[in-house]
C-alpha cells in the first residue's frame, strides 16, 4: 500500500535526526547505513529514494569516514545502487546522486576485489554499474552529464598505473594498477588498460566538437587536470588535447551575451589548469608550447567574440588612390609625408644610412641591452599595426640614400696595388720560427743591419720552476685541504628543490658540478678515497717502518675532527663520506679478487670504512643523550653496513641509565628496517638484556618479538638466579654457566 505523504515526511524527518547523528560522530555511518538501505531502497518512494541516494554519496565522500571501513561497507551498498540505477523512471536528483555514489564506490571495490578475487558477485555489480553509466552517458542531462565525467575520472585513474609511495606498506599506496597482481583471478590489467585508454578518448572528445556545452567543458578540464597531476603516464597526450582546443571556436551564432559568457568561462578554465601545471613543473617538455597556447587564448577569445559589441570600423575602401573631394567625404586623412634628414659628410656607416630620425636619444640608444625575447614581443605587434604609408616612404628613403653613396663611391678614384702593398703590414708573431736552416738564412739576411739590436728580441719564457720533494708536495697538499676546509664555514648551502624543479643527485653526481658545501664536500671525501685507490699498500702492524701520513690520511683526519665540531649540523658529511670510504673498500676487493693470478697468493687491500665509522662513533658517543634520537637513528640508517663492532657501540649507550632509551630504539630500528644486521643487532640487544636490568622491560618487548623462545629462556634463568639468591642451599648452577657472585659469597659465609 502506497505510503501517504505525513507519513513520508515523517520518515524523512527521522532520517534527517540520523544524518545529525552521524554527522557528530562518523563511527556511526556503518550501523546507519545498514539500517536506512531497506527504506530508501528501489521499492521506496521517489522523495525516500532522493534522501538515500544524496546520504550515500555524502557518505562514501565524507574524509571523516575511514577508507578502510568504507571499503567493508561498499559492497554491502552495491546491490541497492544498481537496482535504483536501473529503474525506469529517471529522477534527475536520484541518478546525479547515484552517479556520484558509484564515482566515490569504483575505487573502493576496485582495491577490495584485488585482496579478495572470490568476491565475484561485487565485481559483477560494479561492472553492471559501470557499463549502464557509461552506455546512458550521453543521454542523461547535463547536471548528470557532469556526474558521469567525474565517474570516468575516477575509472581512468584507478585503471592505469600510480605511482608506488612505499612498497613496503600497500595499503598506504593509491588504488591503481600498479598494485594489482598479474595472476589476479578476476582482473586482467590489459582489458583493464584498454577500457581505460578508450574511455579517456571519450572524455576528451568534446574538445573536438563543433558546439560543446561549456559546463562540459569546463567539468572536462577540471577532471583532467587531476589525471595530469597524478597520471605522468598519460600527462602528455592530455596536455596536447588542450593544446588543441580553442574555446573561441565553440562559439555559436548570433553571439549573444551568454555566448561570450560561456567562451570567456572556457578560456579562463584551460588557462588556469595549464598554469597550474606550469607551476608545478616549470621545467616540462611542453612548457614553451604551454605559455604560447596561454598567450594565444589570451587573445584568440576577443577577436571572435568581441567584434559584434564593437562600433563600426573604418572603410574597408582604399585610400591611397582617392582624390581630395573623396578623402574629404570619407574623412580619411591624408597620409604625411615623413622628413629624411640629409646623410653626413665623409664615410656612412650602416647606422647612419637605416637613420631616418634626427632625435639624438634615439640615434644614440644601443637595441643590444635588450634581451632578444622582449624585442620579438616589442616588434612582432608593432609590425602589424604599422601603417603602410610612412613604411613605404621609409623603405623608398633608404633605397635613395643607398644608391647616392654607390655613386659617390664609383666617382672616387681606386687606389692603386703599389698603395695598398705600402699599406699593408704584416702582424708581428715572435712564436713563429722558419722551419729549415735556409728559411733562417734567407729571413736573417732580409733584415736590416741598422736595427740589429730590435731584431735580436725572442719570445720570453719563464724558466720551470725546481721540482717539488716529497716533503715539500705532502706540505703543500696540506695547506691546500686546510684552506678548503676553512672555506667551507662561509660556502652556502645548497638550496633545497622545491617539487617538480628539479631532483638532487645522487650517489654519481658529478663532484663541484654546483660550488656549494656539499659540492666541495664531495670533492674533497672523493680525493681523500678514490684518488689514491690501489696506491697505497697495507698498513704494518706494528709501528716500526711507518710511513709519512699521506695526503688522503690527512683529508680524513681534517674530515674527522670537522664533523665532530658539530657532529649534528654536519651528520650528512659524516654520513656521504662513511659511504664513499664503504664504496671504495669494495671496489678494491672486486679489483684485488679479479688481479689474482694464483690461487695461493693473497692479495691484501688497506680498507678505512670500519676503523673510521668506529672511530668516528667513540667521537660523538660520550656526547649524545635521548634527545638525539632521531639524528643517532638517521646516522645508523643512512651508513652503508652495519658491524658487529658498530653493535657493541650502541650497546655501550647502556651503561648509562638515562640512555638505555636511545640504545634500545636504535636497535630496534636497525632489527626493522635493516634486515642483514638483524642477527648481529639481536645479539647485542640480547647481551644488553642479560647484562643490564634498567633495559629489560623495553629490550624485552623487542626480543618477545623476534625471539620469543630466546627471551622465555633467558627470563627463566632470571627466575632461576633470583631462587638462588634466596635460597643459598640450591645445589644447582645457572644454565649458561655464569655464577652470581652474590650465591658465591653466601655459601662461603656458610
């Protein structure tokens, strides 16, 4: 029985206190949602319909309502939105909400079909969803039309590849092809690519159409730019489909206000999403073609728009050829005569003949100062508004003045051979030298003998300085690291990247490429490793015949006590010159391994990363407390390995109570995120456990997950300690051998 209309409006009420419920608090929206889909279902009527069909789209829209519970409550919703989809009365309020419903549930299901492919039936209701939108598409009105355009928005985006944030947590990474399985039951990524290929085609086919709505359009340029921004591998072809567009071409006629309304609407929209890009990415393959499409509908949109509110032009008849009764009647002005000033007397130089002005500031003024680019754009508009009168008397001038000076040439009388060969003299070179002992002879003899002293000058040359000594060279190359280390404190840094303008280098960048800090750090790290790489030989033992410290041992010593001056403002040096040492100690060994000729002989290589980072280490240890947790963090994160030795540092920090923190963070770091020192950090975390009480609670919890056998033993022996401890009579030991001396001294006093 058909509901009346109190008790409608009732309904709608009570819905409407709901909505206010879950508007306060967006844990409700699951309880609410299950519970208002039986009534506003495709049974119900149109007002209920409108009511559930605007609360579903406000829902999956809201940011308050987590994805992940939103994707658990998508595919309870999908069986409603396809049957109110397919009805067959088309409330306009009902399919623009449901369109919207479905544009904010693709990617929703999309991502949970790729974790559960045995969910069959929620992907044939999407499917159904999506092909009734898309095959209804350009029937709908335009308010829908506009949904729709957002819905194959989202379908493109969420059918082509993204880019993967951290691929170490895939349920932080946007829903996109990327993160779909290429043995996926259900989803097939070339099916996938091509759909979402030729419906990207349909989207931008309404630039190629003769009359568009410009609400389409403008709905169209919106839903592009976010695909431009987030899609680079498509970017192209839809920035070259705006390219292509002209707003000023939809313009229908008669041009009404509406019309130029509409055009002017248009132009501003493609404008403002190829500034934007512009802005993001200043440096794009496209930026010229960019900025010269920006200034073309800057000007374009005007000429066919605007000329209907224009006031008559003048007569399109010529008036050059027109009598004075003629001109008069046309009001026509008589074009002027322009004044040739007469050239100079003397020589012409090219200025001087283009001169047709007798101002001096502007015969004086120098066009070289202005840049090439401000000049195009000076004279490319001038010369399309330049009248063609003054223009042909000033070509006419120039011509008249040029064939004067030809004739005042030709009457001159030509110098004759004997003048010019006076005329002539020969440029001086003392480098050049005859080639033969008789050139010599002939060029000596040619001189005359009144200037024998002039003629005896040579080319001067310094004479070779002496040769450096061992001492003096290692002195030198001393004083040349001390004055770059001492210009480094007035070096700026270099200038962080903003996004899109450019990436910094990385690990192969060219050393002082920038003259920066860091440039000149890298240079001198990279002196310091690789220069004298496989000259130097192993370092003895013991100190008997130790040679001189090198130039290299001299940069990293200055290295060394530089970064311990402000060990964290300079953590990235200590940090880019610890992976340069790792990085040439490999090499080496590659290098050595490959050069070996016999299996019995052992090729040694001197090798600086492990003395240096240890070194560097018992520097900056004594000195940190729990505040520098995060740069003692990003120094273990960034070094290129992590040793056993490097373990026992850290476990040092233990032995101060207000730093057992510090050590067991770090360690619990390095056992996450760097997976080859896992064992070697467990071992030590584990030593740090036994041997120090104030970090158990913390150590432990780590150990409970990475050993829970390990540290269900190690607090049994703990258990089994303290018996002792209080029953001295216990006959039994430890089971890892150690004795509590405390157990010893009782059951001495016994």
């Amino acid at each position: 029985m058909a509901q009346s209309g109190d008790q409608v409006a009732d309904q709608i009420t009570q819905l409407n206190n709901a909505r206010a419920l879950v508007l306060g608090d967006a844990a409700f929206y699951p309880q609410i949602v299950n519970g208002v889909l039986p009534i506003v279902g495709a049974h119900a009527r149109v007002e209920l319909r409108r009511w559930g069909t605007e609360f579903l789209a406000e829902t999956f829209a809201s940011p308050a309502f987590a994805s992940a519970q939103k994707e658990q409550l998508a595919t309870n919703v999908l069986q409603a939105v396809r049957n109110i989809l397919e009805l067959p009365e088309n409330d306009q309020l009902v399919l623009k909400n449901i369109v919207q419903t479905a544009a904010s549930l693709y990617p929703l299901v999309f991502r949970h079909i790729i974790n559960h492919s045995e969910d069959k039936q929620s992907w044939e209701h999407i499917e159904a969803i999506k092909q009734d939108i898309l095959r209804r598409w350009d029937t709908f009105s335009y308010p829908v039309r506009v949904c729709c355009i957002k819905f194959a928005q989202r379908v493109v985006l969420v059918q082509t590849h993204g880019l993967i944030a951290d691929p170490r947590r895939p349920e932080q990474n946007e829903t996109s092809l990327a993160i779909v399985p290429r043995n996926h039951a259900i989803l097939s990524l070339p099916n996938l690519e091509a759909e979402s290929s030729g419906l990207l085609d349909r989207i931008m086919s309404v630039f190629h159409e003769e009359a568009s709505d410009p609400i389409i359009i403008n709905a169209t340029l919106n839903c592009l730019a976010a695909l431009i921004r987030t899609r680079q591998a498509i970017s192209n072809k839809i920035i070259n489909a705006i390219l292509s567009f002209f707003p000023a071409r939809h313009a229908r006629s008669p041009v009404t206000p509406a019309v130029r309304v509409g055009v002017k609407s248009m132009e501003r929209t493609a404008r403002a999403v190829l500034i934007n890009i512009l802005k993001r990415n200043p440096s794009h393959p496209l930026a010229g073609k960019m900025q010269q499409h920006i200034e073309r509908l800057m000007q374009s949109w005007a000429e066919p728009v605007d000329d209907s509110s224009r006031k008559r032009g003048p007569p399109t008849e010529p008036t050059d050829g027109l009598d004075a009764a003629k001109r008069a009647r046309l009001d026509a002005e008589t074009p002027s005569i322009i004044k040739v000033p007469p050239l100079p007397p003397g020589r012409i130089s090219f200025a001087q003949l283009f001169t047709l002005t007798e101002d001096s500031g502007l015969s004086s003024f120098d066009v070289k100062q202005l840049p090439p680019d401000l000049i195009v754009k000076i004279v490319v508009p001038l010369l399309g508004r330049v009248d063609q009168s003054p223009l042909n008397q000033a070509v006419e001038a120039v011509r008249m003045r040029y064939q004067t000076v030809l004739k005042q040439q030709m009457a001159q009388p030509q110098p004759g051979a004997t003048e010019d060969d006076d005329d002539y003299e020969p440029e001086y070179d003392p480098m050049d030298v005859p080639a033969s002992i008789e050139d010599q002879t002939a060029v000596s003899a040619a001189i005359p003998e009144e200037q024998p002293d002039l003629v005896s000058l040579g080319p001067f040359v310094l004479p070779r300085p002496p040769p450096l000594n061992e001492d003096q060279a290692a002195e030198a190359g001393r004083g040349a690291v001390s004055r770059v280390f001492s210009m480094l404190g007035s070096t700026p840094l270099a200038p962080n990247p903003t996004k899109g303008q450019g990436q910094q280098l990385g690990f192969s960048r060219l050393a002082g490429s920038t003259f920066d800090r860091d440039a000149w750090v890298t240079l001198l790290t990279r002196i310091a490793t690789r220069a004298p790489a496989g000259l130097e030989g192993p370092k003895p033992e013991d100190g008997s015949n130790r040679k001189k410290p090198a130039i290299s041992d001299t940069i990293r010593e200055t290295l060394y006590r530089y970064i311990l001056e402000d060990f964290r403002g300079r953590v990235n040096v200590g940090i880019m010159w610890l992976n340069e040492e790792w990085y040439n100690d490999r090499l080496q060994m590659k290098i050595a391994s490959n050069s070996r000729t016999d299996e019995e002989d052992e090729v040694t290589v001197a090798l600086h990363y492990d003395h240096w980072v240890l070194r560097l280490l018992d520097g900056f240890l004594p000195y940190l407390d729990s505040r520098d947790i995060k740069i003692f963090i990003r120094f273990l994160s960034e070094i290129p390995e992590v040793t056993i030795p490097i373990a026992k540092r850290i476990a040092s920090l233990a032995k101060d109570p207000e730093r057992v923190n510090l050590c067991v963070q770090s360690f619990m770091y390095l056992i996450m995120f760097r997976p080859p020192a896992r064992e070697i950090c467990l071992d030590a975390l584990e030593e740090v456990y036994q041997n120090y009480e104030e970090s158990r609670p913390s150590a432990g919890k780590v150990l409970s997950r990475w050993r829970p056998q390990r540290i269900e033993q190690l607090q049994a022996e703990q258990t089994t300690l303290v018996n002792r401890t209080v029953d001295p009579r216990t006959p039994s030991e430890p089971t890892n051998g150690i004795r509590d001396p405390r157990i010893a001294s009782s059951e001495a006093a016994a």
